[in-house]
C-alpha cells in the first residue's frame, strides 16, 4: 500500500486511524455490534501499519498495533484478570506473506536453509474469544478475552455448553473425525493413545465460542417469530448469547466451542503445538477437525487453499487459517511483539468482490485542501456488509478507470479504508468522460495541481470551510495542542454554530461557557473539563503551535528542527517572508518544499490575519532544547521497528536531550539506527550503508549513562 501523505498528513490520519479502530474494536469486543466487517477492520488497521511502516516516529502511545481487543464496557457481568495475556494476531494477505513469516522465524531463530521449519494450520472460526481455567481438572473459571488483559466472568454461561466438559477426563483423541475430503493433507491428526499423561493442576484452554450456520438460521427464525432481536451474523449471535446477565438465556442459544490454544498452565507436558492439541482433545475438549501439521511453507499454503476450497460447505464461519510455529521450545524464544505472538500469524481469506452501479461521484475536499473523489453506488451486498460507498482516490485514478455516473462498477472489499473500484464493466459505452472539477464545491476557489503532483487542491486555504474544520482537529490533535475533550464531533457543533471558525477562537470558549452549558449533553463538569483544558494550552509548545498550524510539508520532527534554529515564531516568520531560503534549507531535513510552503503560508493575508489572532490569544515560549554534554551531541539517530518499553514521542525526546537530532528515515547522515521488534527496510539500508545498528536495551543504556 503506497503512503503518499505528508509528515503532517501522516499524524492527523494516524489520530483518526486509532479513533476508528478503538470505536470499532468497542463495537465488536464490547458490544457485539460491529459496523464494519472483518475485512474493512482489516483494512483500516493494514493501513495504520503501512503509515507507521512510513513514519514510525510517529506512531502513538494509543496506537492500534499495540493494543488488544477492547476494555470491558459497563456490564452486569464481574471482571476477570487474565494470569497470562490473551494476546491477538497479526495477518498475512498473500502467499508472499506467508513465506515471508515462514523466512522471519527461519531467521530469528538462527537456523540453516535446509531446517525444517513445521508449524501447525487450522481453520481461524468466526467467534468470540474465551478461555477456560481448569485447576485439578475441574473447570473453575470461564473469561471472555476483553482487552486481552481483563475480561469479562461468564462461567455460569459457559456451564451450559456441552461442548465444554466441567472435568477434563483422558478421552480417545477426536481430532481426527470428519476430516472428509481434507483427509489427504499433510499430517492431518492421529488418535493419541487412551490415557495417555496426566492432566496438570492449573490449565487455561483458550478457543472459540461460536454457533454454526445452521444454528444461527434457526436461531433467528425463532427470534423473528417472537419479535425478538434479528441477530446479524453467527458471531454476533453467539458473543450475545454468552455475555448475558442471566445463564438461562444462554443455555437456550446453540453455543459450540473449538481449543486453539492454551494461558496460564502449571505444566504443559507435550513438546509441540500439534501434539498439545492432540491432548487437549484426548481431554475431551473439541479442537478443529481441520488441524493439521506441515513442514514448509508450500504445505502451509496448500492446506490452506484446501480450507479455502471447503469454507463454504463448513458447517460454521471462517475468516482464515492460523499457522503456528510447532515446536514450543521455538515459541518460547520467538516471543510476542506489541500485542501479538512471533510464532503465529493468521493468514486471511481474499476479499470478495460484487458488481453494482456507479450512480455519482462525490467530490469531498480535506484539511490540505486535497478533493478527494468518492463513488455513490447503488448499494451492494459484499461478504454480508452492505456497501454503498467507494473511492476513487484521485483524478487519474479516474481517468485511469474511465468511470462515469451510470457505469456498471465491480468493487472490492479490502486493501482501503473503504471499498475501491476494480474494473469498470461499461467504460467503453459511448458517454462523455467524467471531467474532474477545477473549482473547489465548497468555496468556489480555484483547485489545481501542483506541477509534479497528481492530487487537486482547493487554493483557497483557511477561507475553505472544509479545510477550516479539517484544520480545527489537527490543531487539537494529540500531536499538536493535545486539548482533551475537544474531539472531532464537538468541533463540528462549534463550527456549526459559528462559534469556532479559527484555532483563536478555541481560546475565546471561556467567554461562551454559559452558551455551552444550554446545548444537550453538556454538564457543567464537562464544560469547566474542556475550558481548563484550554486555559492549561495558553502557553503552548512552539514546535507543537506549528505542526498544529497544518502548513504543508511542515510535520512534527520538521517543527522541532526549524524553532530549534530559530527559536521564536517570529524569527522564523522574519525568516520565511525576507527571502532567507539559505538560513532555511541550512537545516538538515528542511528542503525547497518546506521552504516554498513557508513562503506561502506567509505570503497570504488571510493566514497572516488567523496568525496574528492566535498569537493574540497564546504566548509559547522562546522554543529550547536542554541537552546534556554526551557522546550523542550532534548525531542524527533513526528508530525503526516496535519500541516496546517507551513510545516513539519518548525516546525522539531522549535523543534531543543528548544533543542528536531524531530523523524519520535512513541516510549517509545517519549516525546510529535504533532497531526494535519488526524493522524493515530501514535497517537494511543501515545495514547496505555500514551504519551502527542496536536495540532498545543499548540504546536505553546509553541514555542512563548520560546521566
């Protein structure tokens, strides 16, 4: 997935990035009512992970790569701490991506080319997450996952699912039944001897709560019948099913459980994944008929297009096939990165594919003044989400696809935030080509494209009431002023109301308290929240007032570099408007666009006036950096990869307090290159230019060492 964005651009879309995936993760871990399906979160959090790929400077403290799940919302049902982790997985799309994970863990561990790497692959079933603690073999304790580390207590639920044993017992292994027509797959599961091991005193079995199609059908049926709740998918039904307060619901709803794993375990007396399985299953619990072990990459891949082949006809919801390392001993030292296991990756199902109508296209204009084209379609059903929506990114991709009003359209569900067009079925019918306006819709400004540039921005700037609302949230935004309580939606009931139409007018809130406190849902709490909120603001950080400001090409690292020359706002406004390119592009990191941005933004009177207005409002310091005399003074540092015991913002920070300067990408200038968990390609050019590389723990022995 190609970034295209600015280091300004990148921050703002990383914020509303981790607000999208936290509500939808809400929605779906707390709520059991998801908007979106698996592949469009999917595709939201694929392309947080591409943007954190391009900028990893700016990857945040609540960013979705390292959270699991959910917290435990409001609920009649008690909490429950997990001893060890619920932890969640990272995805593979492709085949490529696969042999990719496979040529990680080879490396990771060290091995020769010609080492077996054999990993177990199983369906990934569409359920809820639940874990079973059995101590003696007595099931004492069922949990739902939550936020991985809190849970949700559903014991007196799980007690009516009789696919769940409340004593765990020796039985024949039963992995093996029903393996049909996948029979032939490479080391599909064998019976385990009767009786064989003991069963230890404290084990957690972690799988899946689900019901099958069937079930849910009927389930349904009966609902609709009594005027009751119609139930979206198996999932929903069965995570709604479980949460309830009263056990007698639950016991009335088709609930089945599949083991894929294991937490908290006294013991653990296999050596292997595969072989664990087969225990747990002698123990009587179901595990997946489909389980199978595979020695290389090419096994994993085609067992996988054998599940694939046979989704349709299982009897319950799939969205994948987990492949995890087999030997445990490999698994204890792979580890987990973030929120997910080293050893183990799920490997997704494509997306799916419909055809519709293109009924019109949009033109929606953004903070930079970026018009951004989106698709009306007639809505279309596409893996059981109804779709009504696409984009179409940009002119030529327009152009590209010859699209018009009218046009029949196949569209795909995956690899965007929203869904795209991938062929147009009727281009070469006789109609006029769709002409990409020149004027922007909600100003009337003109709208061009930069020379070299494909994208068509509005000119209009801070007079665009698009671009002002746009501009209001990257202010407030995290990386920016950070003014809690001022989110997304009371910005635009501010705006609406005329009460916000600059960053100044944020700090002219106070004046409207008792307005405020008139509208719907705002106490007075709430209120006196928000307005100390902005007061706490009146001294702001320079660089911070200056990425908040939203000039183009002047992001957060670039922010801090130019007042760490020029110290004030002032001096480096002097320096924009009297043709001081030279004192600019001195600045390692600062360019020719940076400079003609400046120059720009300066130049025009309405962005003179809404300066001069803030500046009347707040007062930020002269901007200064306190160093420490170290042997990193007047290096440049890159981090790359998970830091996974301090955010990025933290140890940008550390750098600058030992005098280096923090770059966001690799050069002949780099001096040291920090590598976490999952660094990629920036490490590789450290390593094709013989730049130092170390790891977290070095790097933070270096900063103690500087005292």
């Amino acid at each position: 997935m190609g970034i295209d964005l600015s280091e300004a651009e990148a921050a703002n879309e990383l914020m509303r990035l981790a607000r999208q995936i936290a509500h939808h993760n809400r929605l779906y871990h707390a709520e059991d009512a998801p908007e979106i399906s698996d592949a469009d979160y999917d595709a939201l959090v694929r392309r947080n992970a591409a943007i954190e790929a391009a900028f990893p400077h700016l990857v945040r403290d609540d960013s979705p790569s390292r959270l699991v799940g959910h917290e435990v919302a409001a609920s009649p049902l008690s909490k429950v701490t997990h001893e060890v982790r619920m932890m969640s997985l990272d995805n593979a799309f492709s085949d490529a991506d696969v042999e990719d994970f496979v040529a990680r863990v080879r490396r990771y561990l060290n091995l020769p080319e010609d080492a077996e790497v054999a990993m177990t692959a199983e369906d990934k079933i569409d359920g809820l997450s639940c874990s079973l603690r059995y101590e003696h073999g007595q099931l004492v304790r069922a949990a739902t996952r939550g936020d991985g580390q809190v849970g949700e207590d559903v014991t007196a639920n799980v007690a009516t699912i009789a696919d769940i044993p409340q004593v765990l017992k020796p039985l024949p292994f039963r992995g093996g039944v029903g393996m049909g027509h996948l029979a032939d797959c490479p080391h599909p599961p064998t019976p385990s001897p009767q009786g064989e091991g003991g069963i230890p005193d404290v084990f957690e079995v972690r799988g899946e709560v689900y019901m099958s199609k069937q079930d849910f059908a009927e389930l349904n049926a009966r609902q609709e019948a009594a005027g009751g709740k119609i139930f979206a998918n198996p999932r929903n039904a069965a995570a709604g099913s479980l949460r309830q307060k009263d056990p007698g619901v639950t016991a009335s709803r088709p609930l089945r459980f599949l083991a894929h794993g294991w937490g908290a375990a006294s013991a653990v007396p296999e050596a292997t994944q595969f072989a664990m399985m087969q225990r747990i299953a002698a123990w009587g619990i179901p595990v997946s008929p489909l389980l199978a072990r595979c020695s290389d990459a090419a096994q994993l891949l085609q067992h996988y297009r054998s599940i694939e082949h046979a989704r349709a006809e299982l009897p319950f919801d799939i969205d994948g096939v987990v492949y995890k390392v087999d030997r445990l001993d490999w698994q204890e030292r792979l580890g987990f990165v973030a929120k997910a296991p080293r050893w183990a990756i799920a490997h997704k199902f494509p997306a799916e594919r419909a055809e519709t109508t293109l009924e019109a296209i949009d033109i929606q204009v953004g903070r930079t003044g970026k018009l951004t084209p989106v698709g009306r379609l007639t809505p279309v059903t596409v893996g059981g989400v109804v779709v009504s929506n696409v984009t179409l990114h940009n002119r030529d991709e327009i152009a590209r696809l010859g699209v018009r009003p009218g046009d029949r359209v196949v569209i795909q569900r995956a690899g965007d935030v929203i869904p795209q067009v991938v062929e147009n079925l009727t281009r070469e019918s006789p109609r006029d080509p769709y002409h990409f306006p020149d004027h922007c819709p909600e100003c009337q400004s003109e709208a061009v494209a930069e020379e070299g540039e494909v994208d068509v921005r509005c000119t209009g700037g801070l007079i665009c009431p698009a671009q002002r609302t746009e501009r209001l949230k990257h202010f407030v935004s995290r990386a920016a002023l950070d003014i809690e309580g001022l989110g997304e939606k009371t910005i635009d009931e501010f705006f609406a109301l005329g009460w916000l139409e600059s960053p100044a007018d944020i700090f002219r809130l106070r004046k409207r308290r008792s307005e405020i406190l008139g509208r719907e849902g705002w106490k007075e709490k709430s209120v006196d929240n928000l307005l100390a909120a902005i007061e706490a603001k009146r001294a702001p950080d320079a660089a911070r007032l200056l990425f908040g400001l939203g000039i183009r090409h002047v992001g957060a690292v670039t922010a801090r570099d130019l007042l760490k020359r020029f110290v004030t706002l002032e001096e480096l406004r002097h320096a924009s408007t009297s043709g001081e390119a030279e004192a600019l592009t001195s600045i390692d990191g600062v360019g020719p666009a940076v400079v003609e941005a400046l120059g720009d933004f300066f130049h025009e009177p309405h962005n003179i006036a809404v300066w001069e207005d803030l500046l009347s409002e707040v007062t930020p310091p002269p901007y200064v950096v306190e160093t420490k005399d170290s042997a990193m003074a007047g290096k440049t540092v890159v981090f790359t990869g998970a830091l996974e015991t301090m955010s990025r913002d933290e140890a940008k920070a550390q750098a600058e307090r030992l005098g280096a300067r923090a770059a966001g990408s690799v050069s002949a200038k780099t001096d040291l290159v920090v590598a976490g968990p999952g660094a990629g390609s920036k490490l590789k050019k450290a390593a094709e230019l013989g730049i130092e590389v170390i790891d977290e723990a070095a790097w933070a022995a270096i900063v103690k060492a500087a005292g």
